[in-house]
C-alpha cells in the first residue's frame, strides 16, 4: 500500500534538501543531493527506512490534514537583546 506524502525541498548553493511534512513530533527524516530529484529521492528512501523501523502509526501525526502547503518570506524584527 502506498501513502501520498508531501515533501518541502530546499535549494542551497551546494545542493538541495528535503524533508517530508506530517510527521510526530520527535521524528525526524531528511534527504539530500546535488539536484531536486536526488534530493527527494534520498528523502523518500529515509522514510521507508523509517517507515521500516517503526509501525506507521508512530512515524505520522493522525492530526495533520494539510492539502497543500505553501512557502512565504516575511521581514521579522529581531531585538538585538534576548530576554533571560
């Protein structure tokens, strides 16, 4: 049986990486590569490693219900201080 997985893929100067949305809290999967593809693809091997290694029920969150997911860039202020 096969599942639908979003991924959120990253470029960098010196290649890509991607990450599959939807999982726990505490589980963490990550792919990379030179090129988008190779970067999903390593991605997608880490999570049927994952998947492997655990029962599917601890690796995705049941509560996540995302149909599409989008990427925004936003001017933040930063303090220079941080509270203690």
């Amino acid at each position: 049986m096969a599942q639908r997985v979003k991924f959120l893929i990253e470029r960098h100067a010196d290649g890509y990486v991607a990450y599959p949305l939807g999982l726990r809290r505490g589980v963490a999967v990550v792919g990379q590569g030179g090129t988008y593809q190779d970067a999903l693809t390593d991605a997608v091997s880490a999570l049927r490693f994952t998947l492997d290694a655990l029962p599917e029920g601890e690796v995705f969150d049941e509560d996540y219900t995302a149909q599409e997911v989008f990427v925004a860039e936003a001017e933040v202020p930063v303090s220079a201080e941080v509270p203690r």
